[in-house]
C-alpha cells in the first residue's frame, strides 16, 4: 500500500471513528446501558481525532512532502 492510500484510508477511518461515536452516544441515552455506551462513544471520538491528527503530524512533518510526493489528486 503506498503512502497516499495509507492517508486517504486513515482520514477516511478518522471521519468514521468520529461519526460512529456521536452516532453512538446519540444513541445511548435510548438504552439501558448508558455509561458503558457513552464510554464507548467516547473511545471512538478520541480515536478518531487522535487518529486524524497523527496523520495531519506525518504530512506536516518534512518528511512528509518526500513521502507524499508521488502522489496525483
């Protein structure tokens, strides 16, 4: 997998991880377990933003113009 893959897939698992957790905390407070499902959804938007800001550090690093420069949008 090349490096464009790899960031275009962790963005787009980012997006995801963000929208299941509100999804999911929207959803919690219909059930019976509330504060394990809000912990989960809690879980998934800290992931999601963590995962999405190690990516935004690796294309921001000078490193990261040399291994996103192959790449065509």
């Amino acid at each position: 997998m090349n490096s464009c893959n790899l960031m275009r897939h962790a963005v787009i698992t980012s997006a995801l991880m963000l929208l299941s957790g509100v999804l999911l905390l929207l959803g919690a407070e219909m059930t019976a377990l509330f504060v394990p499902t809000a912990q989960l959804a809690l879980l998934l938007v800290l992931g999601g933003a963590c995962l999405l800001a190690v990516t935004f550090v690796a294309a921001a690093l000078p490193a990261g113009s040399r291994w996103l420069s192959n790449c065509q949008h």
